[in-house]
C-alpha cells in the first residue's frame, strides 16, 4: 500500500540518498542519516560527492553518462561521515525518473561495508607478510583439496621448484611428478600414511627441477580436518635445504 511507503523507506536498514541530475541531496532515509552522522537538514541541497566524499574515488562521468541511459550502476566508496570516520560502502545505483520517464537523478541504496574491507584489508598485508617471510626463510607452502585434488602453490613454492607462477595449480600427482625417483616410493607411504592415519609427516627427499636442476628439499605435511573429524585436505610445507 502506497501509504506504508514512507514508513517502509524510513525504517529499512538499507540506507537509501536520493540526488538530482547536478549531485544535489534531495532526500536521505534515517538509516543514510545515522550512517554518515547528519540529520537530514544538514544534508539537503549539499553536494552529495563534496559533502561526502574526501577524494575522488571514482569516475562521476561515466557514472553521469551511464544514469542517462538508465543504466543501473554498482561502485564501492570510501564515504566521510560527519566526524570524519571513513567507511566503505557498496553502492547501488538507480536512475531516477520523472512521470514521463525522464532522467531525473539518481536513488543510490548504500551498505556499509567497513567491517569487511577492514578485513580484506588486513588478510592482503597478512598475505603480503607471509610471502615476504617465506621469500626471506626459502619456504614455500601449497594446500591440497582432496574434494577436486586442486593445490594452490604459494609464490616461494614455484621459486624453489622453479615453475611459472602461471602454473601455481597443481594436483597431488603433479607434484609427485617432480620427486627424484630415488624418493619417490619413500615420499609417497609417507603421504599416504598420514592421510590414512591423519598424522603430519616431514620427509627430505630431492626434486628435479623442469630445467633439470636436483634441488634437495624437506617436505613437512599436515590434513586439514571438518569439525566431524572427516579429512577435507592437505598443507604441505617445503624448505629448500
């Protein structure tokens, strides 16, 4: 019902900022309000990007040129709320139409997600500092997914078996493949016992290199379990030694 609309528009968690064709604030649910810290008298007639944004994050142009076509549009911003905090949203972009269909502004429906790009954000330096201390220590790393027999090798892990990080998936038997075949039995029942038995292994044996270079390696293993106890993979950690 039509008269249900305004409740609906100022209860919704999604927080909603309506803007005309110049970037003027035309309207801001409660939820857009609390969110940046204004009351809504604040914000009317303000430039939303001025206002809002610190810095220019993204491509108003395309933006202006894609709303006119009435494309709907999906961007990620980092907004300034009226203390000065920063946080990431997801916005949404709709065109706003007149009676006659006409272009009129944009309904932007906005979600916070601050919590997760703080996240992200910290998981990439966690990244960066694991490939940096196993650059500095020579250890490589690759996890095995028994369910499609998939590994991801670790950058330093295609370093010291000299393959291109283009070919950093491999599969269990792939990475027999580089065993000298003077190890290769031992490696093996001691692969095959731990997944069998659930227990880490740590076996030297060499590898041969695809240019031919025999490189003596540690390997040291561990499965990766679900809480029912049932193995879903393998961590495998190789030092060039």
């Amino acid at each position: 019902p039509k008269h249900q609309w305004e409740n609906i528009l100022l209860n919704t968690h999604e927080a909603i900022l309506i803007v005309d064709n110049d970037g003027f604030i035309k309207y801001a649910n409660s939820s857009f309000c609390k969110m940046v810290g204004y009351e809504f008298i604040e914000l009317k007639d303000q430039i939303a990007h001025r206002l809002l944004l610190s810095e220019e994050q993204i491509d108003f142009d395309n933006i202006h040129a894609e709303r006119k076509q009435k494309i709907n549009s999906q961007y990620e911003v980092r907004i300034t709320t009226k203390s000065g905090q920063k946080i990431w949203v997801i916005v949404n972009g709709t065109p706003y139409l007149d009676r006659q269909g006409n272009v009129i502004g944009s309904i932007g429906f906005h979600t916070n997600i601050n919590d997760l790009k703080e996240v992200q954000l910290a998981l990439k330096k966690s990244e960066s500092q694991l490939k940096e201390a196993q650059s500095i220590a020579h250890v490589g790393s690759w996890e095995l997914s028994f369910s499609d027999n998939k590994a991801v090798w670790s950058d330093e892990a295609c370093l010291i078996y000299e393959i291109p990080l283009f070919e950093r998936e491999q599969t269990l038997e792939s990475w027999f493949s580089f065993i000298h075949p003077e190890d290769i039995i031992g490696l093996k029942n001691e692969v095959e016992s731990s997944i069998a038995e659930g227990k880490k292994f740590s076996y030297k044996h060499r590898i041969i290199c695809p240019n031919g270079v025999i490189k003596h390696i540690r390997s040291i293993g561990e499965i990766k379990f679900r809480k029912n106890k049932s193995s879903i993979g393998l961590i495998v950690v190789c030092h060039d030694i």
